[in-house]
C-alpha cells in the first residue's frame, strides 16, 4: 500500500500503457502551517486509441444524496445518462460501456478486454473535516472519486503512479514500516490536462494499440482505491 497526494488543481497519470492512458485531477486545499495538499481526485480522463472518455464529480456546495453528481463525455462530447440503477450508454463503435450500480452517483465502466472501473462519488463528510482538521470552506463539500480498478491487458512497459505496479520488475521505491508510505515523484507523473500524454514517462502511443493488446501481462487484476479516501491523501491504493 502507498499514498500519492499529487498537488491541488493540478493532474497527473495513473496508468500510461501503448494503448491506454488514465490521467486524474486532484482537488484539494492546504491549511496554514502545512507542508502537503489535502487532496482528492475529482475525475478521470482515459485516452484508447484515438478515443476519450471523462468521467468527473461534479462541484456541490452541500451534499444531497439524492441529487446525481456525475458528468460523462466521450470524443469530447457530453454523454446523457438517465438516473437510475441499470441505466446504461454505449458506443456501438468501442464497445465502451457505462452503468449505473445505484440511482444516483455510483457507475462501473467498462471496455471489454481492457479495463473495468468502478466508481462512486462521495463528499468530505463533516465529521471528516472535524477528525483532519482539513479546513474546507463551508461552500463546498469537495465532491470526489472513490474508484476500483481492473485491468485485463497491460504491457510490461506499462507506467506511472498506479501502472508501474504491475510491471514484473517493479521495486517500491516507497519507504516500508512507517505508518504513511508516500510515493513521491510528481514531476515525473505530472501532466498538463486531463487527457494529455506529455509527461515525462508515459509510453501512450495509439498507433501501437493493436500490438499492445497482443502482450498480455496481467488478467483481471484488480486495484481497490476506495479504502480510505476521505482522509485527503489523494490516491490510496491496496491490490
């Protein structure tokens, strides 16, 4: 297990492989006398082939259960999801799939063969904020991401925060016994937009899709980064 805080407003890649790239944006704040951001992912943005999806929460000043928090796009365009549990939308020419697992907030997404994510949009909770200490204003409940990952198909080249875990020779660089192992490296994971593929190592490449999915690494590998995620360090993953 590892913590990444990433930094406020800013976005970094989870998951770079030839034919896949999953970049997240953090939202968060930093109090005063603080040397890290509070941070949580607010979306998603993943690139296959020449396609994109997004999938973000939505800002709410207070928390209604019962209102949708969620907002879709795919190629750019926004994507109209009925509320709803088991209400769906595909692209007939992907076959990328989207549902609902609740009426409101909570979708998996899935690209047969490739990956399967669930996520749930959750607030900061007032109880969270009294326990931390996070100093959120009282116009926003930080609406964010709680996800589940599971990939089917990566390289061995596969990179960044989450993909580089996955690779046969991965040695975690983060420190062990200590109650917060933090994986350092921003700059490196950094990107310049939710679905851009400029940082520093990421290996996207769609023109090597079909050869990519012929090198199969890893079969229904799942990343749980659910556990833990109202405590403001960013990403929290366990496999």
């Amino acid at each position: 297990m590892f913590y990444f805080h990433g930094k406020t407003n800013e976005h970094f890649t989870l998951v770079s492989d030839p034919n896949l790239q999953i970049n997240a944006r953090f939202i968060g704040l930093r109090p005063a006398r603080r040397t890290r951001d509070f941070t949580w992912i607010q979306a998603l943005g993943i690139r296959f082939g020449p396609h994109s999806f997004t999938l973000a929460a939505t800002r709410a000043s207070s928390w209604d259960p019962r209102a949708d928090h969620l907002f879709f796009s795919f190629n750019g365009k926004p994507i109209d999801l009925d509320v709803g549990h088991l209400s769906s939308w595909s692209s007939p020419s992907t076959n990328l799939h989207v549902e609902r697992t609740a009426t409101v907030n909570s979708v998996t997404v899935t690209l047969p063969r490739v990956f399967e994510i669930m996520t749930t949009v959750v607030p900061v909770t007032q109880e969270d904020r009294k326990i931390h200490k996070y100093g959120i204003p009282d116009d926003d409940c930080f609406a964010h991401l709680e996800v589940q990952f599971r990939f089917f198909r990566l390289s061995e080249k596969v990179e960044e925060v989450l993909g580089q875990t996955y690779r046969p020779d991965f040695q975690n660089p983060v420190k062990r016994g200590v109650l917060m192992p933090i994986m350092g490296g921003e700059d490196r994971y950094f990107t310049s937009s939710l679905l851009s593929a400029n940082c520093k190592s990421c290996i996207f490449s769609p023109e090597e899709n079909v050869a990519a999915l012929e090198d199969v690494v890893i079969a229904a590998a799942a990343l749980d980064c659910t556990r833990k995620m109202t405590s403001g360090h960013g990403v929290v993953c366990r496999r």
